[in-house]
C-alpha cells in the first residue's frame, strides 16, 4: 500500500513536485543548460536528473544538487558554495 500512495502521490520523496512536471510540458529549454537542485529529507536528487533529461532532450543537463531540508534555513553557505561551483 505504501508504494502504491508513493506512485500516485502528487509529491515524494522521490520525484519532483507535479507542478514541477507542469512546468516542464509547458516550456521549451531546447539548447539551454539545466542544473536541477532539490531539497529532500534522505532521498538526495533521486529520479530528478533523469526526470530533468528525459523532459529535456535537447538541453544540457548538468550534474544535480541536493540539500537536506531541515538544512536550507542555516545552510546559506552550502548553497552559496554550490552555486560558485557551477556559476564560473
């Protein structure tokens, strides 16, 4: 029963929001690069690059990020020090 509420869920731990796969119909990142992040509470990025290429097939999906959830109010410098090493 526990997998199935996870497979029909309209978010988990596992996959991106569906407002998220709304967004991804409803734009075109053709040639763009993409460098999906997320926060979770012990999934890290699970499906979400996969997701993000799959939705995506013409764009450069880059290598994901991931914070802890519980992290991101006093996390500041973790995100800072990822952006930095992506933004070059």
């Amino acid at each position: 029963m526990g997998h199935l509420l996870k497979d029909v869920a309209p978010f988990g731990r596992d996959i991106y929001p569906q407002v998220m796969f709304t967004l991804f119909r409803d734009i075109d990142l053709d040639g763009k690069t993409v460098i999906p992040f997320t926060t979770h509470e012990g999934s890290g990025l699970a499906s979400c690059v996969s997701d993000v290429k799959k939705a995506f097939p013409k764009a450069k999906v880059t290598a994901g990020w991931s914070i802890y959830g519980h992290e991101v109010r006093g996390g500041k410098a973790k995100v800072e020090k990822w952006i930095r090493s992506v933004v070059k």
